[in-house]
C-alpha cells in the first residue's frame, strides 16, 4: 500500500550522513524493505512499544497454564527431585559448578560415566536449587521419611502431596514441583520475548510484524511442549535464550561500537554455553550473520567481538574439561542398546538410520504429528540406503545446504536461519557426534527457531513475489497454522502431567518401543500399590506384566524390566518366577544398589515358604526352600544354622556340621552355631 507523501522542503546533507544513509539502506534486506502499512493497521499496532511482548506472554501463559500443576516425568526425578546437589539448595552449588550433571544419579547407582562425552549443564541446575531453597531443602539427601515434613513422624494429611495414600519420598518429590513448573514457562517466555527483541531490531527491522510472526510461531510449536512442560528441558530454554541475547549483543556492538556489549556478548555467551554445549555453533553463526546482515562490513570490524567470544569458549572448555564424567571410549555406551540404538543395526544400516532422521526430524518440525517422548530402539525401525525416505532425506540435506551457500554467497540473510536450522540439527542428528539416542523433540528446539524464520518468509514470499500483494497478508498463512500448533500443544500438554500418564500416553503412539514398554511396566506396578487401587491390583500387575515381557522380548538385556518383572511374581507369590528374573539382574548389573534388598527379599520369600512345608510336617521340603534361600545369603548365620538344623531333622549330620561351620566364619561368636558344633562333636 502506498504511503501518503508530505512534501517538505530539501535540507543540506553533510557527506558523513549521507554516508551512513546510504549505508543503512546498503543493509536493509527483503523482509525490511516492505513498506509499512498506514498507522491505523492492525499489524502495525501489534508491534507498537510492549505491546508484542505482551502477546507473547499472554500467548505464553495461555499455552502452557494446564502444565502448572503438573508433577515430574521423564528425567527430572534423577536430574532434579533425587540430586542430593539440588536439595541441599544453595548449599549445593558448590557441587553442581563443579560436577557432571549425572554426577549424582552414577554414584547413587554405583555407575561410572555413562555417556561419551559427558554433560557439563550447570545452570540449569543452579536454577533448580534456588527453587528448592523456596521448596525445602534435604542437606542429608532424600530420605524414605521426607514425606515427614514436621517430623512428627504421624501421617498428616497435608503431608500426601501425591494423594496416593503412601505417603513415600515422592510425596517430598512432588512439593514444590508447581514452581518450578510456573519458572519453566516464564523462562520459555522470556525466551520467545529475547528471539522477538533480535529480531525485529535486526533480521525484520522494517517489518516488526514478521518478528511477531515468527516468535508467535516458535512460541507455538508443539514440538516444544517437551521442552517447557518437561522441567529437566530447562537447559533448552536458556541455551537459546542466552544465545539469542549473545547475537543481539554482537548485532548493537557492530552498529555502535561500544565495546561494553563485547563484555556483555561475552557473558551471555558463557552462561549460555553453561546452559548446554548448544552454545558452541555461535563461534560460526555470530560472524556469518553478521556477515550477511551488514553488507559493508569487514571480518577486521569484528575481530574484537570475535577474539572476546573465542576466549570465553576457551574458559568454558578447560572448566568443563577438568568437571565432565567421560567415559574415556564408547565401548560402555556401545555396549547398551538403550543408549546405542544402532548397537544391533550393520554399519550401513546405521548410517542410512542417521540419515533417515534428518528428514523424521523436518517432517515434525512442519507437522507434529505423532509425538513422543522417547524414539529410542525399536520405534523407527533400521533403514537402508535404497529406502525412498532415506534417499529424500539426503535430498533434503543436499538441497537445504545448497541453499545456505548459494545464500551466503549472494550475502543474503537467508543463509542465517538456514546456517541456524542446520549447525544444530547436525549437533543431534548422530551423523558426526554420537548422542546417545536416535532422537528426541527437545533436541530440535534451537533447530526449530530457523524453520519458522523460513516458513514465515516463506509465507512472506508467496504474497509478495508471487501474488504481487502486501507481505502482511504473510498472517493469511501464519495464523492458522500458529492456531493449529496451539491447539495441538495444549492437548499434548497433560500427557506430560507425570510418568504414568507420559508413558500411557505414548506407549499407545510407539508399541514397539523397549524403553515405554519397560516404563509403562514400573508405572503400572506403581499404581497397583496405590490403596484406591487395591480392587484393581491383579489388573494393574497383569497389564504391568504384558509390557514387561514384551520390553524383554525387544531387549533381553534390560535390567530394569528384569526387576519390575521380578517383583510382579512377588507380589503374586510365585517367588521361583520372581528369582528367575532377578538372577538376570544379579548377572547383568552386580553392583545395581537394589541387588543387596533383592537378596534378603528372596531370602525372606524362600523362609516362608520353608515355615509353610515344616508346618505340614514335609521337613526335605523346606529344606529345599532354604537351600534356595541359601543362594542369596550364604553369609547369613541365622540361614546356616537353621538349614543345619534341618538336616539333623533328615539325620545327616555331615551337612549339618558343614553349615554350622559356615556360619561361624562370618558369626564366630553366635552361641546358637557354636552349641549345635559342640552338640555333635566326635559324630
């Protein structure tokens, strides 16, 4: 639309402005040079003072109000809700600064690293343990009474926070979980808002409305429900958050020349890094979107920024290399299939897998459909090279890198959210660093910010260059689809309310996954505990038992099912089924802290069934059960003792004296075991 034309009389321009004129014309780019609609449109308003940041909030809030009450799912019981770190609070900080962010969770497993690499993530971290100075703190570590929280040791009612009836060290687990829900979106706000600021100051100058639509977008998407209603994906939020506020800082320095936002590029950029190790592709994407911005300016222009940049990932490096776990080769994480996934995969099949996922991972980023929380083995199957998904996934690859350097070459900003959507994509995607796991939603959030810098423009081209019309008209497309992405992350939201519900939810989307079947499996031993449940106990363990064996049968290696599947056949009394499945735990992981409690539970199941055949009066019998008990405690004097009494009851007191002997090696002063030796001495 034209814009009226006031006629005023022509000024004498100095050569200095006309060359900074010329020069801001020089950087302005497509998106910027669209004019702007009369100052009575409804787009121009939006973007007026605070009024964008206002829309994001209220969008902000809107979206994502139904995860206040949520609990804890996924990760944030090991990362946050049991890290002996966080619940000392501030008295932890110490701990988490210099400490692998699984530090905690290995040793209360009695793991080394598991994880090439390792995770150095302290911020996040810190940010928890803050909360949990409003929260409560446990400087001794979570105890099974924290539920206790006046010590009256009574079962108050104020004190079932889960409304379970158990009153378990969950119940300290869910206090407070409300605030760190509320925190997670009001970063994820903060976020979006610090995106909005670069970009309508810089990429989308003269059209701020495109900056709204493509914050609107972002803040929109589905795929980042994970993100946000997932309180251990805080670690995304500042990442980007930190470098969107790096890249702003460098931006204004070029344009002002004030090394002040040097320093404060710098320290937005090391707390970034501190966030998560995303951070690093700023060393290329800061000078080449500076690069394509200022069309004038030189890499000598910057060597100052750059040189300050450089040194901060420098002190960031030698921190993280002296704190971080690493397990020295992959041969530990090559070794489990839950964190290799191509661990039964040929190598080419691996490869064309890794590949396949770049094009999984563009089909969610424009449509997120079926979403999960877990896409480890077996929910996308091996792929080969001659598969029509993987040759279109490389086809995408060519194309999306043809377009940023044939971008970069002509210095046109597309190559920004281009180079963007790509550096981090590759940082996930398996191809040239081993993650760990095939994929997840949360590790397309950078990613995810240039996709919806492209669609935008996308929208923005079709209107202006194909149709000949106003770009605001870009809204026509943008706005369903944002409303679209809406309704979808509210509906996904409560699926995020705890582990049951997550894993219910998504074991119905992906059957076939080891890693849901074994969790549903846990979540549904859980729930047949609960005393509301107790009708409905038999139900729950049957349905936990169908997932268990069915995660076995993807996995016959997976300790934690072997477990849950052991104390299935427990609860039922079937206490030989029960150490069948958890002598594969005793084999596969020896030093798991469950094994000792594993072992006196058989021990205590065998005795009874002992007590129960003596009472009917089938004396070989019961010894044939404390033999079975014998296995899990050898060293218990009480179990030698009366096994040897058993024996005499059978008349062979050679066996007898052998246990008895037994049990003094480890009791050598237990009056029972030295009477019954001296009872039988010269037989």
């Amino acid at each position: 639309m034209n814009k009226k034309i006031k006629t005023v009389t022509p000024r004498k321009e100095s050569n200095e402005n006309r060359s900074v004129r010329k020069e801001r014309v020089e950087q302005q780019i497509d998106p910027q040079a669209i004019e702007q609609e009369p100052s009575e449109s409804i787009w121009l308003k939006c973007t007026k003072g605070w009024i964008p940041y206002v829309i994001i909030a209220a969008m902000g809030f809107g979206l994502y109000a139904n995860t206040f009450h949520h609990q804890f799912a996924l990760d944030d019981d090991i990362i946050i809700c049991k890290n002996e770190y966080v619940l000392k609070g501030i008295g932890g900080m110490g701990d988490i600064m210099t400490k692998d962010v699984f530090d905690s969770y290995y040793k209360s497993m009695n793991l080394t690293a598991q994880l090439a690499g390792g995770r150095y993530r302290p911020f996040s971290v810190a940010t928890y343990a803050v909360e949990q100075e409003f929260i409560g703190t446990l400087p001794d570590g979570l105890k099974q009474d924290s539920w206790d929280l006046n010590k009256n040791k009574s079962k108050d009612a104020s004190e079932d926070v889960t409304g379970e009836g158990l009153f378990t060290d969950r119940d300290f687990k869910v206090k407070g979980t409300e605030l760190r829900h509320i925190d997670n979106v009001l970063l994820y706000i903060l976020g979006v808002s610090m995106i909005y600021l670069f970009l309508s100051r810089f990429f989308f100058k003269e059209n701020k409305f495109l900056a709204l639509l493509t914050s609107l977008l972002f803040l929109a998407h589905p795929l980042h429900s994970e993100v946000v209603a997932n309180m251990k994906s805080r670690d995304e939020i500042l990442s980007l958050t930190f470098m969107a506020l790096t890249l702003y800082c460098s931006f204004v320095y070029v344009e002002s020349k004030n090394k002040m936002h040097i320093l404060w590029a710098c320290v937005c950029y090391f707390i970034a890094l501190l966030s998560k190790e995303y951070g690093v592709s700023l060393l290329l994407l800061v000078p080449m979107g500076l690069y394509v911005y200022y069309k004038k300016m030189n890499f000598s222009d910057i060597i100052m920024l750059m040189g300050g940049l450089v040194v901060t990932f420098g002190i960031y490096y030698s921190i993280r290399s002296g704190v971080v776990l690493d397990i020295g080769s992959s041969s530990v994480q090559d070794s489990e299939l839950l964190n290799n996934p191509y661990l039964l995969a040929t190598e080419a099949q691996a490869s064309a897998t890794k590949v396949f996922m770049n094009l999984k991972y563009f089909i969610l980023l424009m449509y997120p459909y079926a979403m999960s929380s877990d896409y480890s083995y077996n929910v996308i199957p091996y792929q080969e090279y001659t598969d029509i998904s993987v040759i279109l996934s490389i086809l995408l690859l060519i194309g999306s890198s043809a377009g940023f350097f044939i971008a970069l070459k002509k210095r046109s900003w597309l190559a920004f959210p281009i180079a963007f959507a790509l550096a981090h994509l590759f940082l996930v995607n398996n191809m040239f660093f081993n993650i760990g796991a095939t994929m997840g939603e949360r590790l397309v959030y950078h990613t995810s910010l240039g996709t919806c810098m492209l669609m935008v423009y996308g929208a923005y081209y079709f209107f202006t260059r194909v149709l000949k019309q106003n770009g605001n008209l870009a809204a026509m497309i943008i706005v369903p689809i944002i409303v679209l992405y809406s309704v979808k992350t509210i509906a996904r939201n409560p699926a995020w309310k705890n582990d049951y519900t997550l894993t219910m939810t998504d074991v119905n989307t992906y059957p076939n996954s080891i890693m849901l079947n074994g969790n549903a499996c846990n979540r549904l031993i859980e729930m047949s505990e609960f005393p509301k449940n107790a009708a409905l106990e038999k139900k729950f363990l049957d349905s936990a038992s169908n997932y268990g064996r069915k995660a076995l049968q993807l996995h016959p290696g997976y300790v934690t099912t072997y477990m849950n599947m052991g104390l299935i056949k427990f609860k039922i009394n079937d206490v030989d089924s029960a150490a069948s499945y958890w002598d594969n735990v005793i084999r596969l992981f020896p030093t798991h802290p469950n094994v000792p409690q594993i072992r006196q539970t058989l021990r205590a199941g065998y005795y009874s069934r002992a007590d129960a055949m003596l009472k009917a009066q089938r004396a070989d019998q019961a010894l044939v059960y404390l033999l079975k008990a014998y296995k899990y405690t050898p060293d218990d004097p009480k179990l030698n003792y009366d096994i040897g009494n058993y024996y005499m009851m059978l008349q062979n007191v050679a066996k007898a004296r052998e246990f008895w002997t037994n049990g003094l090696r480890t009791s050598p002063s237990d009056p029972n075991l030295n009477n019954a030796l001296r009872s039988i001495q010269g037989r």
